[in-house]
C-alpha cells in the first residue's frame, strides 16, 4: 500500500484483564481504560491526516472520530449490522454512520442483503471475507492429549467446543438441549464451552442442572487469552456453532486454521463458508434435534470428521486469506479516493 494511504491502528490494552470482570464493573472499567486510547487516536488523526477513516463499529467513539474530521471518506466494516443488544441510541447511530460512510464492508452476501432490507444507504458496497486465523494454528502446538490434560477432559472424551463469548444469540442452550440425545448415542462425548459471558449465563448452568450434564460438561466462563486459544481448539473434537442469529462468526476461521470438524447454524453468512457435507454440516437454527444428529454424525465417522476438517483448512489456505483481503480492501481504497 502506498505511504499515501495511512493507517492507524488503536490498541487497548488492558482490555484483556478487564474483561475477566464482568457486569458493570468492566463497562466502567473499560470505559475508563478505552478513554485515554481514544484521544490518542485523535491526536494521531491531526498529526498524520489520514486518507481515509476505517471504522470497526459505530460505538460513541467513532461517531466523536467522525464529528471531529467531518470531510475525511469514511470506510466502516459491519461486523453487526446492529449490536447483538442495542442501545436506545444505537439504531440512530448506525444509521447516521451508514449514511455518512462512502463505503461499507461486509463478511458475506448474505449480510449484505439483509444491510439492504434494513438500511438505505449510498456507499459503495463490497463483500471481503474474513481471513482463516492460521496465525493461531503457527509454531508448536500441545497435541491432543496434552491439550486435554491441560484442561481436565478424559483422554479419551469426544469432545464438542462451543467457543467465544456467551449470549443468548449463541445458542449454548440449544446444543444443551441437543446433548442427551447425543449422549444416548456417544457415551463418551462431552461438551466444552469456553469464553466471556455477557448475558445468559443464569439460565445455562440451570439447564446443565436440569438436563443432568454436570458429568458431561466442561464450562469456563471467562475471557480465553490468545495464547490459550490453541488449547481448547486441539482439545477438540468437533467445533459446534448452534448460532440462533449471527453475521459471521470469528471462530469459524478459527476452527479453519486447525482443520477441526464444524457443525453450524445455516444463519448469516456461515453458509458461505460451510457447505453442507463438504466443509462441514450445516442444521436449521433453534432445532436441538437436527443439531444432535449432525453432531453424531460427525463424532462416530472419523472419515467424515478428517474430511470435512481437512476441507475447511484448504478453503483457508486457498480462498479465505488474508492476502486477498488486504488487496480487497486496498482496492476499496483506491475507488473511494478516486470517487472523492
């Protein structure tokens, strides 16, 4: 990219150990943790007059990042077309950023779409895939059995990772639910679900009561750093998303960069990436049943599990990279600044 086409990157980073906090305490806390960063990056933005803006959310801050550069182009990916628990003044906000961006990035067609039902807007509109995450996969990783030892699982468990942060729109619970079917046909499995609870947490560990999974069942509420990232992923066995909502899913290119078996809600864009019964196996969202067949399925044929797992890593290393999503993007740039 050339030295004319400036980027800043913003880095927060106690952000890590707050999030092992959780309710009002880390809303205060990251606040008070993103402030300063937030006038650095502005103070950035006057001395190095960027090109162009590329936003990543429409929280208060960029709309203060806006305000403060009204005439700069404005690029912003919609990871979430609305956030997964909306403010009362979100719904304004995204649509006073989608009206003033000149263009707007989205993970899959499907997302695109649905921006279009929802929202009217003039910016130039592109689809870029995210990347596999292959950075997570480089290097010595823990094998199987060490990843388990690590964790407290049998070295013999068949092992279901439900991974990322824990909220209704997840679905946790309908993989709950899926569960003793599953048992009723592989004694042996076991459902490891790791990562940051933002709401219903109450109501999963009553239905782990209610459901008699506590033997069965691996729970680790709490933020997972980057470097225990691995840990978990070759620990696994399978990789479930029972998603009742989604975009997209940063745990898919996760699951890809390990070559690991996925089994996903056909929402979003996740049907893009997992094609049913050759990257994975693909169920309707909000239906335990479905979800526990297609799970059986994967964890009493290995052949299918190896194949499937092995599919999605090609796909990649050949089709989601990054390299084509910086050149993507970079294009994007390019249009942008000739249109201005």
């Amino acid at each position: 990219m050339p030295q004319s086409l400036q980027t800043i990157a913003c880095l927060h980073p106690l952000v890590n150990s707050l999030r092992r906090t959780s309710g009002i305490a880390f809303r205060i806390l990251r606040i008070a943790d993103l402030a300063p960063d937030c006038f650095k990056v502005l103070h950035l933005c006057r001395a190095l007059k960027p090109d162009i803006v590329h936003l990543q959310s429409a929280l208060p801050f960029d709309a203060l990042l806006l305000c403060t550069f009204p005439h700069l182009p404005v690029v912003a990916t919609v990871h979430n077309i609305l956030p997964h628990r909306p403010r009362p003044f979100d719904l304004a906000l995204c649509r006073w950023l989608y009206r003033r961006a000149s263009a707007l990035i989205f993970h899959g067609e499907a997302n695109k779409r649905e921006f279009a039902r929802r929202f009217r807007s003039q910016a130039v509109m592109r689809v870029i895939p995210m990347g596999c995450f292959d950075v997570l996969a480089r290097g010595a990783k823990p094998s199987r059995q060490e990843a388990r030892r690590k964790l407290g699982i049998e070295a013999e468990a068949a092992v279901v990772l439900f991974f990322g942060q824990i909220r209704p729109n997840k679905g946790l619970e309908v993989l709950l639910r899926a569960f003793p079917q599953v048992l009723r046909a592989v004694p042996s499995a076991r459902i490891l679900a790791a990562g940051f609870p933002l709401a219903g947490m109450r109501e999963v560990t009553s239905l782990v009561e209610e459901l008699g999974l506590r033997p069965f069942t691996y729970l680790l509420p709490r933020y997972i750093p980057l470097e225990e990232v691995e840990v978990f992923f070759q620990a696994a066995d399978v990789v479930a998303m029972p998603y009742l909502s989604v975009t997209q899913s940063a745990v898919l290119p996760a699951a890809m960069a390990f070559g690991k078996a996925v089994v996903a809600s056909s929402v979003g864009a996740l049907p893009e990436v997992v094609k049913d019964g050759d990257t994975g196996l693909l169920v309707p969202p909000g239906q335990p049943g479905p979800l526990a067949e297609a799970i059986i399925r994967l964890l009493t044929d290995e052949r299918l599990r190896e194949e499937t797992g092995r599919n999605l890593k090609e796909a990649g290393q050949t089709i989601f990279t990054w390299p084509r999503a910086a050149e993507a993007t970079e294009a994007l740039y390019r249009e942008v600044l000739a249109r201005r």
